[in-house]
C-alpha cells in the first residue's frame, strides 16, 4: 500500500507540472521552461490541461497523501502533502475570480513539487505505537 501512495504522490506532482507547462499564457515562466524543453506543441491542448489535467492530477496528489498517512502516521508530512493540492483546488474552482489567486495557483504547485521533493530524499518511516509519548 506504501508504494501505491508514492506512486501515486509523484505521478500527481508530475503531470501537475506538466499541465502547467503546458499553459504558456497563464504560466510565462513554465511555457518558457516548456518551450526551451521543446514542450511547445502542448500549447495548443491548453483548456484540456488548465480545466481538466490540473485538477485531476491536484486530486490524485491529495487522495495520495491521505493514504499515505494511514501508513506512516506522521500528521506534519501529511498536512504539508494536503496543503499544496487543497490550494490548487481551491483556486480552479471557488477563488478563479480574484486577480491574487494566480499567485495561489502558482504556491500550490511549488509546495506540490517541493514536498514531493522531500519525499523522494526522506522517505518516511511509519512511526511505531512505542515510540509516540
């Protein structure tokens, strides 16, 4: 089940960068990270990666982080893993109107990637009943 949650964690991260990318208008800084990787064709699928890709891969990263924790019980890791997808969420459907929430949007998917990150370098260890005082 651990490995599921990883997986699941990274493919999430993963494709929400790469949706990302694929936005040259809403993104400057990620198109042109996609353009110079010669990512520039996915301009064209940009609706499909903003409206639908974005969200899916935010939702699979945070159902991944909520399984994860029933498996290593470490409720700051968890927290930190929940924060990046809620905020991406939050601004593609209830807070798209307000000029700040681009900035949301970007925050999302750096903590999104970020935590990611210090997962792949610190993976975490379930924290055994005996040690929690």
């Amino acid at each position: 089940m651990l490995w599921l949650g990883r997986i699941a964690d990274k493919t999430g991260a993963l494709g929400t960068c790469v949706a990302a990318m694929g936005c040259a208008s809403c993104f400057p800084a990620m198109g042109a990270l996609a353009g110079s990787l010669g990512l520039g064709f996915l301009a064209q699928f940009e609706g499909v990666f903003i409206n639908t890709l974005l969200p899916g891969f935010a939702a699979i990263v945070l159902f991944a982080n909520l399984l994860s924790f029933f498996s290593h019980k470490i409720w700051y890791r968890t927290l930190l893993g929940l924060i990046g997808p809620v905020m991406v969420l939050l601004t593609m459907y209830p807070l798209w109107t307000y000029d700040w929430s681009t900035y949301l949007l970007y925050a999302g998917i750096a903590m999104m990637l970020v935590v990611s990150l210090w997962d792949i370098l610190l993976p975490a260890n379930k924290i055994c009943s005996s040690e929690r005082a």
